[in-house]
C-alpha cells in the first residue's frame, strides 16, 4: 500500500500549529500564575443623611435610652443619621475621648451633668448599641445591661442600677469585656433562673482572618469582675480551602462548621426557659489532608483559594481554571442546655454532639 506524501506546506503548517500551542499552553501556564487578578470593590451607595428630630417627639424606648446614657455622662444623640436608622445615643465626643483610655469613662456623673438636657451632637465618643433589663445582681433588683461602644477601642456590657427613677453605673464598675465581634454582631438573651435573678446569655464570635469561633457565653454579673461560663465553644472557617492549604498535614483536625438558630425557650416545661441551638459541623481528618496534599491539582487549588472563598476584591483570570476539593459532608446537631439552679447544663445528646463535631471519623 502506497502512501502518499505529506505536503511541505502542511507539514510547516502542522509543526508551526505544534509551535503556537505549546507557547500558548506555558503563555496560559505564565497568566495562571495566579490565577486571580484584584479587582475594584463596587462603590458603597451614598448615605442619606436626615436631622435628628426634638428628642420629646421619640418613642418611648428612644428616651429612655436617653436617661440611661445620663449614667455615662450628659446625653447626646446624633445630630445626623443615615435614612432610615434613628440617632445613635451617648455621650459626645471629647478629646480625652479620642484615646483608648478608661480614665474618666467610668467615673460616677455628677448630678448636674446627668440633669443636663440631651443635644444633639456632630459626633459620639461612646455609644450606647444594645440594653437588656434584668435583676442580674440580685433578685428583684432593677438593673440594666448596657453595650457601651467606643469606636476603634473597645466593646462593653456595662451595669446600670436605677433608683428613684435614676441610673447610674453600678460601684466598683462591673463590666464583660468582649474580645471579638462578628459581622452580625452579637445575640444575648435573659435568661431568668430558678433563682429569680437573671443571667445574661450570648452567642458570640471571634473573627480572624478567615476563621471564626463561635461560643455560647453564660454571663454572671453577680461578681466583679462578671463571672462567665463558655457553654460551647466552635471553631470553623469561611474558607476551607485556604484553612487547608495553610496547615496541610501536621496533626490536627480541622473542623468547619457554625452555630445557628440560637434561642432561649422551655424544652422541659418546667417554667424555666432553656438553650437550644443549631449546629451544622464536619471534620476533615489527616487522611483526607494527606489525600488532598497528594492530588495533582493540590497546588492550582492553593492558588486558587482566593477566589474559591469568594473574595469580592480577587478574581478569576480569563482562560484560567480553578480545581475544588471535595470536602466531607455536613452534619446536623441540635445543643440544648437546660436551665438548674444558677447555671445550665447540657443534656447527654448534646455532649455526644459536641464531641463527635470535634472527632467525626471520617466516612467516603
């Protein structure tokens, strides 16, 4: 059988066709290196700014925030909020408010100061974000949990007393400190125990870089400085790949999952009400690192880890491509923490939940 001859000019064409897609294939390989590109964040749309109303026109609640700021120091409120948020409420911002110190934040008001009447302010130096009422020291005491915020310093729970129609910051000073604030913010309930004092319940989370850990926080503003149980405490990241990526193999288990659904009600109906929340978990353990750290497109996929825990400010380069790991399935779990005496206790299932969130063999 004969066989015909290939063209010269075809053959130039094929080896020049060869020659193009092999510099393409390492141009491709150099533009994929990262794989991402930064991006320009979308402009915030512009805020809307109303002036404040007369303070005797507010709500009920907006003025009796007003009196509870007068423990802090003369009230004030936002002269201008954005549409529709009403006027932030506290204290207005000073220069011995510029810096993080304490001095002065806490000492007692004098009455004439707390007597003053509420104005409006360009700026707050402390603001006051949430307040809970309670007996929290004692039962049947009037008191109050104030969330006292000072911006870029730091974020309290604060404990007001009112007396002959007054507040005032309960002497010593009794405050909880918290370290970490989530996107969401914060989720605290009362809870009144059998005691008939209250407790003051958060759900709380503790931001850094791409991992969070959340707990459930039992405070207990009976002692100075208050006394806290953590109930719960998870650790999970938004970013799996890059958790991965980070640690590789080297003897821990890393766990990914949140706490949701977070709420106080009676489970056992004994009057009292209960924790219950949502948990959704899994675990990837060192045999699947190990596999993971061994696949062929373990490097491209670390590479890629910016825009695969969709980050606003990275993405994808055109003709590049971004390979996933295959993480474990979710679990469900639900924790209940039963109300006894002064404190909570979690119930049999819920410790078996808890500890197989933190060890769950692993299952192809």
């Amino acid at each position: 059988m004969r066989t015909r001859p290939i063209p010269r000019q075809r053959f130039v064409g094929f080896f020049l066709g060869l020659l193009c897609s092999t510099q393409a294939s390492i141009a491709d390989e150099n533009r994929c290196d990262p794989p991402w590109v930064f991006v320009e964040p979308l402009p915030l749309p512009k805020q809307v700014l109303k002036p404040a109303s007369d303070p005797t026109r507010w709500s009920s609640t907006q003025r009796q925030w007003l009196e509870i700021a007068r423990a802090f120091c003369p009230p004030a409120y936002e002269a201008e909020a954005p549409v529709p948020r009403a006027p932030r409420i506290g204290c207005e911002a000073s220069p011995t408010s510029a810096t993080c110190e304490q001095t002065g934040d806490t000492a007692p008001v004098p009455p004439e100061a707390a007597a003053a009447t509420p104005k409006p302010a360009k700026e707050l130096g402390l603001t006051l974000d949430t307040v809970a009422f309670g007996s929290f020291s004692r039962a049947g005491a009037d008191e109050a949990i104030v969330e006292a915020v000072k911006f870029g310093c730091w974020d309290r729970f604060y404990l007001v007393s009112r007396a002959d129609g007054h507040w005032s910051l309960v002497q010593p000073v009794r405050f909880a400190e918290l370290v970490g604030r989530s996107r969401f913010g914060y989720d605290c309930r009362v809870a009144r125990m059998a005691t008939k004092r209250d407790l003051f319940v958060c759900m709380r989370a503790l931001m850094g870089g791409t991992s969070t850990e959340e707990s459930i926080i039992v405070s207990d503003f009976r002692s100075d400085p208050p006394a806290e149980l953590v109930l719960t405490s998870f650790g999970h990241t938004d970013a799996p790949t890059a958790e991965v990526c980070e640690h590789q193999p080297d003897g821990r288990v890393i766990s990914l999952g949140s706490l949701h659904t977070f709420e106080l009600v009676d489970i056992d109906h004994d009057g009292l009400r209960d924790i219950r929340a949502s948990l959704e978990y899994a675990v990837i353990d060192q045999r699947q690192l190990a596999r993971y750290v061994s696949a062929p497109d373990y490097s491209l996929s670390c590479a890629c880890a910016p825009i695969l825990e969709h980050n606003p400010y990275q993405q994808l380069k055109p003709g590049c491509r971004c390979p996933k790991f295959r993480f474990p399935a979710t679990h469900q779990a639900t924790l209940v923490f039963l109300a006894r005496g002064d404190t909570f206790t979690p119930t049999p299932a819920t410790e078996l939940a808890l500890k197989a969130a933190n060890a769950l063999p692993e299952r192809d």
